[in-house]
C-alpha cells in the first residue's frame, strides 16, 4: 500500500519494522526537502486547531505536505493537536488560554482538592472530548491514504496528568504527606489514559496505516511517546515510587516506545527509565537556557551503555555513520539528517551501504 505523499511507503514501513525489532543494521534516516519549483507551505503550528477551523488545520496540512519530498524513512504524518492539558481537560478542567508570540498557549486550572476522595475519569460529554472527537474524525476523513494520522498516546499522562488537575506545589507536598492518596489518584489516571487509549484505536483505524508519535517516529503497531516531565521536580526514590510503575502500565498497551527525557533535572532517572524493556529509544531534549548546546557524549554514552538506542542529529554521512559506530549497542538509532537537495540523502544511504 502506497501513500499519496510516500510512494516507497511499504519499503519504508518494512524499514521500520526491522528498526523496532534491532534487525536493520543501520539508522533510521529522516529527512525532508522542499519540491524543486514550489513554493513551501509550513505546517499548521502544533495547537492551531484550538483557535482555528478544523477543515482549514487540515487542508493547511495537506497543502504543506505536497510542497514535500519526505526522504529515507521519513512518513508523512499530521496528528491531531488543541491544547497541552488535554488529558486533564477530558477530566472536566478548566481551561485558561494566554495569547503569546507564537500563537496560543492553553492549561487547565487544577481542582482536585481531596486526593483521597477524588473520582478522576475521562468525560465524554466534555467540549474538549467533542472538540478532540470531531478533529480526529475531520484529519481520517481528510488525509486517508494520503498521510498517517493516528496516534496512539493522544495526550501526556502519568504524574504530568496529576499535577495538572492537583498544582505542582499540593503535589509535590503530596507525595510525602499523602503517598496513597496519590496512588489512588495514579489508579485512576492511568485507567482513564487505557480508556483513551481504546477510543485512539476506534478512530484511527491502526490495523491499515499504522501510527506515529508527535515527533515524527512511525511504527506499524502501536507507537507512543510516553513522558513525565514532573520527574524533574524529584529524587529518584519518589519516581521510583510514584511514577515509575504507572509508566509501566501505560508502556504495557504499546508496541514501539521512544520515551521523551526532558531537561537536566529527569538524568537522574535516566537507569529506571531505561530499565523498562519495552523501551527502545531515548529522545534526550536538554530544555531551554543553553543546554542544548552542551556537549552530552557523556550521557549518549550512557544511554547507548543502557541498551537504548538514541535520536541524534547528523550534518553530513561520516558524521552519520560515526554516531552510529559509536551508539549502536541497542541496534537502534534515529537519525535527522541534513540535505542541501532530495539526492542527497542517497549519500546517506550508500554510506551505511559502503562501511
């Protein structure tokens, strides 16, 4: 089965498969290039559909996706996206909206108050599920057979959920005044995030195209990129506790993970987060403040010494096929290449071919 923006699309879904399983022998090779006499046309900013009409989101994405050339193992995909908070918004949060440079920025007001007691579930007669319902439904109808649209892990979850619906600081406090409180509130989280997790598989239809993850990562299974970014606000004793094992349970309904480590303050997690088998790559994203620009071989070195592959940056094929000579213990990696022209991402290629 071919796609309109992917001709190759069965060699590169078998590319993929043979990458989830450790059999590829090479990198996962990402990369696009704008269409030789057209005009580009940008993607719709992540959250557009929030503000804007869902028929326009989506045609704005398939407008984008024909000025093009989608390289290597790159798929095309457009994902449905309204706010961050989305999971707690199914949950019945308010939800505020800021106007900011880039567009608009949304989260949900907490409002649990009693731990203890709190019955926390997804509501389907909420207008964020209508709104989430309608757009997926707008991007199937739209974009089948042209481009994936599916999803699996739809919206953050885990201890991200809880101290969305519950504040940063009455969490943080909970974790050490009311530990089962926060589990029974974990319980229920993570049985809603199973419940989201069936409708996801109603509406996309996986079984035909497969699904991605919000960064792009293709998988012809169930593909998710589960985080928890509220790691960064504590030890590894209370991760271990309160994160750690709902994680796992979320991890347990897919078949492809690449987990999101976001920012210096979730390293520390870094042994746990690897501990769990189903994960095969690490998308280590250092934050905002010049992180990124900090040398982290070190922590690649860890990573790739833990068994999981890693999702790096390559400017030129020695500078590819070095990375992958020294990070490919896990036999996988993802790699966003760099091309000046749609030929050279044969360049890539031969090189892994040649070495």
């Amino acid at each position: 089965m071919d796609l309109e923006f992917k001709q190759d699309f069965d060699t590169v879904r078998e590319n993929w498969r043979r990458f989830w399983a450790g059999s590829l022998n090479r990198p996962i090779i990402l990369a696009s290039a704008v269409k030789e006499g057209v005009t580009p046309v940008p993607m719709p900013k992540w959250g557009a559909a929030f503000s804007q009409k869902y028929e326009d989101v989506v045609d704005q994405a398939l407008r984008s996706a024909e000025t093009q050339e989608y390289l290597g193992d790159y798929v095309p995909v457009f994902l449905p996206s309204i706010i961050v908070d989305l999971m707690p918004a199914f949950m019945g949060a308010e939800i505020i909206s800021v106007k900011e440079s880039w567009g608009t920025d949304a989260h949900a007001v907490p409002f649990i108050k009693d731990l203890n007691s709190a019955e926390i579930k997804l509501d389907r007669n909420s207008q964020w599920w209508e709104k989430w319902v309608s757009l997926c439904e707008c991007i199937k109808r739209k974009c089948a057979g042209r481009m994936v649209f599916g999803t699996a892990y739809p919206a953050y979850n885990n201890l991200d959920t809880l101290s969305a619906i519950r504040g940063n600081e009455e969490l943080m406090m909970d974790l050490y005044d009311n530990p089962e409180g926060v589990h029974h509130a974990m319980r229920q989280i993570v049985k809603a995030g199973h419940e989201l997790f069936d409708e996801a598989c109603r509406i996309f239809e996986f079984e035909k195209y497969g699904c991605a993850t919000g960064h792009g990562f293709y998988s012809d299974g169930f593909a998710g990129t589960p985080q928890c970014d509220f790691g960064f606000n504590i030890g590894k004793e209370h991760f271990d506790e309160f994160a750690l094992p709902y994680l796992k349970q979320e991890i347990a309904l897919l078949d492809a993970v690449e987990y999101h480590l976001d920012g210096p303050g979730n390293i520390t997690h870094a042994e746990s987060i690897c501990g769990i088998e189903k994960i095969s790559v690490i998308q280590w994203v250092p934050g905002v403040g010049g992180d990124e620009k900090k040398d982290w071989t070190w922590l690649y070195e860890k990573i790739d010494n833990l068994g999981k592959g890693l999702w790096l940056w390559a400017e030129s094929p020695e500078q590819a096929v070095r990375a992958w000579e020294k990070y490919n213990k896990s036999g996988r990696m993802i790699l966003n290449v760099s091309v000046k022209h749609p030929d050279d991402i044969f360049r890539y290629l031969e090189a892994f071919e040649q070495k």
